[in-house]
C-alpha cells in the first residue's frame, strides 16, 4: 500500500519504467526498507547517544534551519522579470566585455640563430609543423605541434606581448629574445575583438549575477532589522577567530554484526 502510494504521487519521470519491470520494483522497495531499517539499527545500538552523532545532527539542523529561512525570507522573494533584467543589462553590461582572443601558433628556440632559420625555411615553403619539428626545444609547445590555442588579452603568458604586437592575421612575428634566455616566433591566424556578447545569449549568467546582487541587498536589510529587534551585538576584533574550517576526524562508528 505505501509503495503504491509512492508510486501514484511520483511524477512520470519518477516512476519504474515499464522494462524495467518486477526487478527494478524490488530494488526499489528494497532501498526503502533498507533506509528506515538502517535508523532502527542505529537507535538499537545507541548510535544516537553518541556526542559525535548529537553534534552532528544540530550542526546539520541549523544547516537545515538557515537554508529554509534563506528560502522563505530572501531567494523566495526575489522575483526578476525581462523588463527589470533588461533595464539592469543596459547599465551593467560592460562588465561583461569579453576580452580580445587570438588563435597562436609558437616556436621556442634555444639560439637566434635556430629562429632565423626557421623564418628563412618558412619563407621557403615549408610548414609550421616542420620548423618546429626541426627547430623547437622540447617542451610542451613542441608536442602540440606549435599550435598554442586561443589566448585571450587577461592571460599571463611570456609569449602575449609578441602575439598581441601582430597587427593582422596570419602575420609572424620577427625572432623575439623571452625572459629566459630562449627565442621565439609568433603567428596568429585569427583574431577575435573584443565585444560584449548579446543578452539573450547570457541571460542565464546576467539573472544569476542580477539575483544574487538583489538577494544580498534583502539579506543585508534583514540582518540590520534582526540586530536592532533582538539586540545583536558584533564583536569585529573576534572575527579573525571564527573561520569555519572543520578538522579530519578518525572516529568511525562500526554498523557491522
């Protein structure tokens, strides 16, 4: 009677599909009893009384607690609709310029003289993929073939300044000292501007960025309200005291016969 209960208030997607038949319905049951037989057990042998268990259970308690004050009291009242998400679009949208990429292919040499080499057998027809089979140290460059990948405007790497100088695609850089001694050449053959991508294709991220600011406001005015009906009284000098970082534990609590 409970399991047809479960299954007549389980949505379709719940349900045990019709091949999976008698065995997935046993499997089924079978995790039910097991998980209300395992809080039997575990009251029998007085795993409840234990400190550990108890200091368990209110820690995750109050986890329970704050998780469904924040449900009923902030995330449950913020509601966000395309008006409101496009008037917040139109004054926040620059910070979601995406930067300035550029697909790069390398060549790291030990001497000038390997990259002059390269260039002149470049210039003679020969590929990408030659010159650094020939000439590139080993390294990880090497065993992609020179190819390096996109490499946007924000990232750190020694070889930026040389492909970030190339005016056009499909140019190459001259052979260009690196910090460490090495020499190198640069090409990049495609360059993607900088742009601010249209709305309707991040409107995910722009209503979770848009929720989470509103979110944080309601919170901020709730907790001020709270401090001023009960009293609450902070003391900063502690906070350096209070960071959560929960320490690995031995204890282990044998559910053996």
């Amino acid at each position: 009677r409970r399991y047809a209960d479960f299954f007549e208030n389980s949505s379709i997607f719940g349900r045990p599909r019709r091949e999976i038949q008698a065995g997935g319905m046993r499997r089924a049951l079978k995790e039910i009893a097991i998980r209300e037989l395992m809080d039997v057990v575990a009251r029998d042998r007085g795993f409840t009384d234990l400190p550990e268990v108890q200091d368990e259970f209110r820690t995750r308690r109050e986890q329970m607690m704050v998780t469904r004050l924040n449900e009923e009291l902030v995330r449950d009242q913020i509601q966000i609709g395309p008006a409101e998400l496009e008037a917040w679009w139109q004054e926040h949208q620059e910070e979601f310029r995406r930067p300035e990429i550029r697909d790069v292919l390398a060549l790291i040499c030990e001497t000038e003289a390997d990259c002059i080499s390269a260039e002149i057998d470049l210039a003679g027809g020969a590929t990408w993929e030659e010159v650094v089979e020939r000439y590139c140290i080993p390294s990880d460059v090497r065993d992609q073939g020179g190819n390096i990948g996109k490499m946007a405007s924000t990232h750190d790497s020694p070889l930026k300044s040389i492909a970030f100088a190339i005016a056009e695609e499909g140019q190459v850089s001259e052979p260009t000292e690196l910090f460490d001694g090495k020499w190198a050449m640069v090409r990049v053959d495609l360059i993607t501007p900088t742009h601010i991508p249209e709305l309707k294709t991040i409107r995910t991220q722009v209503g979770a960025r848009m929720r989470g600011e509103r979110e944080d406001e309601l919170f901020d005015t709730l907790i001020a309200e709270w401090m001023s009906e009960f009293a609450i009284v902070r003391h900063p000098e502690r906070l350096k005291d209070a960071v959560y970082a929960p320490q690995p534990t031995s204890n282990t609590i044998s559910v053996g016969g």
